[in-house]
C-alpha cells in the first residue's frame, strides 16, 4: 500500500469559474425580515463577537487621541458612534421595504 501525497482533485472548468467570480451580476438585496424574524431576536448580548476593523494611521491616530484625552476607551468610543449608526441603518432598511 501507498500513501498519497496529494489529495485526488477533480479538473476545474476554467470559464465556469470565471462566470462563477462575475461580479456584474449581483442579485438584488433581500427584504428584510420582518417582526419576530429578525436575526438578532436570539441572539445573547453576553456573548461578544470579534470582527477584523482596518484602519489607516491617521485614523489609528485620532481614535488613539480621542482615548487619551477623554474617559472612553477606544472600544467604548467605537460602540457609543456604531450602536446609533447600526439602529439607524436598521430602520432605514425596513422602512425601505
């Protein structure tokens, strides 16, 4: 018996790919949810997520100003601008439906 070194891998079709990656046809976005489906409904607030934010230097500077010269953290500077903008956003898109 022999061990392989690679995995068997099926043959890709090239153009199907490509069509696959074509960005020009984006489907339109989905209406939201309405009432008791809305994602966050069972989600648990205790549980913390973490996203990837990239900043530039400039911005990295201002928001390290802003924390240094002002009781907040820069997390809690972060989440006092966002939670107001995500609500907003949120009822902007659901009137739009």
């Amino acid at each position: 018996m022999s061990i392989k070194k690679r995995p068997d891998i099926k043959p890709v079709d090239a153009e199907a790919f490509i069509r696959g990656a074509d960005t020009s046809r984006e489907e339109p976005a989905q209406t939201p949810p309405k009432g008791n489906d809305l994602p966050w409904r069972d989600a648990n607030p205790r549980i913390k997520k973490g996203i990837n934010l990239r900043l530039d230097e400039v911005q990295w500077a201002k928001l390290k100003f802003i924390s240094e010269n002002s009781p907040l953290s820069i997390q809690r500077f972060i989440m006092s601008v966002l939670e107001p903008a995500i609500n907003e956003k949120i009822q902007e898109i659901i009137e739009e439906k």
